[in-house]
C-alpha cells in the first residue's frame, strides 16, 4: 500500500505543445502534445509537431491495413481460433514491416 500511495504522489514534469492538424477534407483541430523532453533547445516545438504528424498519419494507415484484412475487430471465441488468427497477422506483418 505504501508503494500505491508514494507513486499515487510523484511529481512529471511535462512540456505542452499546441498545434493545430490540418487534413484536406476534414475541419482543423487543436491538439495540445504533452511531452516529457523538456530541453526546447534539443527537442524544438516544430520538430515535435512534425514527428507527432507522421505518427499520427502511420497509424492511420495500420488502421485502414487492420481494416482492409478485418483484423479490426476480434470475432474468435475460442484460444486455438485466436492462435489461428495470430498466424495470418504474423504472415501480414512479415511482408508489411519492409514497405515501412
């Protein structure tokens, strides 16, 4: 308990970015990025913003990959029917990772 209470209590610094994300077709939004790397000088705010939207624009991709194959929703009931599936995303995986 005491572990529970002295994590419950601890202090992170973090740096807010604010940016705002553009997508043709789609209304601009504001979006604040919480970060931990602090030093402005090392990590300035536009390179931040800028890997914050290649990240954002990888995992739209992953989500229309999961989509197009429907893995984006687990329908197995059963762990061999799970294993089954692990498989194929194992196979999708092996030739999705060099294209990246």
């Amino acid at each position: 308990m005491k572990m529970y209470l002295s994590l419950f209590f601890c202090q992170l610094s973090v740096r807010l970015i604010r940016t705002l994300i553009t997508a043709k077709g789609f209304r601009t939004r504001k979006v604040t990025i919480a970060t931990t790397l602090l030093d402005a000088g090392l990590y300035p705010a536009d390179t931040l913003r800028e890997l914050y939207a290649r990240r954002w624009n990888i995992e739209l991709h992953f989500a229309q990959i999961k989509t197009t194959l429907e893995m984006d929703v687990l329908r197995c009931k059963t762990p061999a029917m799970i294993e089954k599936r692990n498989g194929k995303r194992g196979r999708v995986q092996f030739h999705v990772e060099p294209l990246l």
